[in-house]
C-alpha cells in the first residue's frame, strides 16, 4: 500500500521525462492537420495578395515554395514517428528535430510581412501580419504541446515584424508595435494555460495507469490466494476425512458387538454424527472445486426436513442439559 500511494504521489508531481515524451507524442499527433491549415493559410495570402494587384511575385512564390517544403519535411517526419513502435526510448532527437523544423516554418511566416506583399504598401504588410498572428494563434493550440515549440510557434514569427516596427520612423507602423507586444502578452497567456492543462491530462492519464496496473497486480494476487486457498481445502478435507473414514470402520465393528441399550443408542448417535462430519468434509471439497471452477453447479430442490432432523440429533442432548 505504501508503494502505491508513493507511485500515485509521483503522478501528481510535475512533469517529468515520460510528460516530455507524452508532449511530444501529442504533438506529432496533431502535426498533419496543423501543419496542412497553416500551407492552406500561406496559400490563400499570396493568392488574394495576386488578386488585389499587391503581390510581389518574385519573392513570393518562393516563399510559398519554402514553407511548403519545410510543412512537407515535417508531416512526414511525424508519419514516420506515429508508425514507430511505442513507448520511443529515443524521443529525445525527434523532439529537437521538430523543434528546428519549427523554427524554419515560424521563421518563415515571421518574413512573409517583407516576402509577400508588393514592396512600399504598407496595409498589404499589415494585413499579412494579422494573418501571422493568426497562424501563430492556432500554432498555440494546435501542435504547440510541446513547450520549445510551443514558445518557438509564437514568439519567431513576431520577431522580425516588431524589430521593424521599432525602428520605423512611421507613426502608425510604430503604434502596431504596442499592439502586437499586447497581443503576444496575450498568446502568451493562452499558451501558459495550454500548457497547464496538458500537464494536468498526462499527470491524470498517468494515475489512471498506476491505478489500473494496480488494481490487475491486486487482482492476480487475489485470485493466487484463492487458488491456493482452493487447494489448502481440498488438501485439509481429504486428508481429514482418512481418520472419520477409520472412525465409521470402528462404529461399524462395534454394531455387532453385545451393547447394552444406552450404549447402542449412543453408538446410534456417534455413527450419525460421522457421517454428518463425512458430509460436511465432502461439502469443503466441493466448495474447493467450485471456487477451481471444476465442476459444474445445479440449481435442485432441498429437502429441509433431514437436514433439521439431522441438527436436532446433533444438539439434543446438549440442549436437554
């Protein structure tokens, strides 16, 4: 008992290398389906980019052509982590190779403001930005289970438009600064409160498997002391039932024997009462097989007078006293 509450106390404590593990699983997990938003939202920008005549082509396509390479490189590398066999002893390399692709997606939508847009048209820029917030929004909550890339998915693809705007001398680009500072403030917070509750799932996750590996360590130990208890009775009522066995012998050797009518009636009684004891061994033995499930139980009618009549005899004489 005492080494169960200290595995289920170690499930509650922060988390530690498996929880990493369990983070990055997560996060391969939801890879695909991210990974595919994001190029369908890199897609739609240069496309209503070319419709509103605001496209830079020459540095566009490329751009689009580099975030869907790098998207490519990182589904397949989760296909090729969820078809491996679990638990992964070597997690580690995975994590730091999802990490840097990460990085190179992140980096990239942190340039679209500066690849996409048509050069000098400012709103284009901004509008591009917004977007990159939103794609660094979903980063959050999407496969940002992992905390490195968690803190990569939002904190990269801002950088470079906030050193821009820092530094620019237009009064409305300057102000967009605060605002993104604001709204990664904000990100921040989201993913904090993302990343609290996915510890709080794999800790419970966690507990719920000590328990249950519990309850089957209990449960295998129960049925051995039955079994062996099973055995212990049928071992204890054959070997009992060798001297009542010779008991009966003897009563039956005394029955032709010359008795006097108290003693008959009382060697009447005693040979009662060895096969009651017989009947009653045969019952452990047949309590042990049941328990064995060795043999097959029958539902059958009772008759309850002789067995009364059977209790009566047995106690007469010391109810009588």
């Amino acid at each position: 008992r005492r080494r169960g509450a200290a595995e289920l106390s170690e499930a509650t404590d922060p988390p530690d290398e498996v929880d990493r593990q369990a983070e990055v699983d997560a996060h391969f997990q939801v890879t695909r389906f991210s990974v595919g938003a994001a190029l369908t939202a890199a897609s739609l920008i240069v496309l209503t980019m070319s419709f509103a005549q605001a496209v830079r082509l020459a540095t566009a396509l490329p751009w689009l052509a580099g975030m869907a390479a790098a998207g490519a490189v990182h589904i397949g590398a989760s296909e090729v982590y969820r078809r491996r066999p679990k638990p992964i002893a070597d997690w580690r390399p995975w994590a730091w190779a999802t990490a840097a692709i990460t990085f190179v997606e992140a980096l990239g939508w942190g340039l679209a403001p500066f690849a996409v847009p048509a050069a000098g048209d400012k709103l284009a820029m901004f509008l591009v930005m917004v977007t990159t917030l939103c794609v660094a929004a979903g980063s959050v909550i999407g496969y940002g289970r992992y905390l490195p890339t968690r803190v990569i998915a939002f904190v990269v693809p801002t950088t470079p438009y906030l050193v821009y705007a820092a530094l620019s001398d237009d009064r409305i680009v300057r102000g967009s600064f605060f605002l993104i500072l604001l709204f990664l403030a904000a990100l921040g917070r989201l993913g904090l409160t993302a990343d609290q509750g996915f510890r709080r799932e794999a800790a419970m996750r966690k507990r719920n498997a000590l328990l249950a590996e519990q309850w089957q360590r209990q449960k295998e130990e129960a049925e051995r002391a039955n079994l062996a208890k099973s055995k212990f009775l049928a071992a204890a009522s054959h070997d009992l039932r060798q001297p009542i066995h010779a008991l009966g012998l003897y009563v039956g050797a005394l029955q032709n024997a010359a008795l006097a009518p108290e003693l008959r009636a009382i060697l009447t009684k005693m040979e009662g009462s060895i096969e009651a004891m017989d009947r009653l061994f045969a019952a452990i033995l047949d309590l042990s097989r049941l328990d064995a499930r060795a043999v097959e139980v029958k539902v059958e009618t009772l008759a309850l007078d002789p067995l009364a009549a059977a209790v009566c005899d047995d106690f007469r004489e010391e109810a009588t006293r």
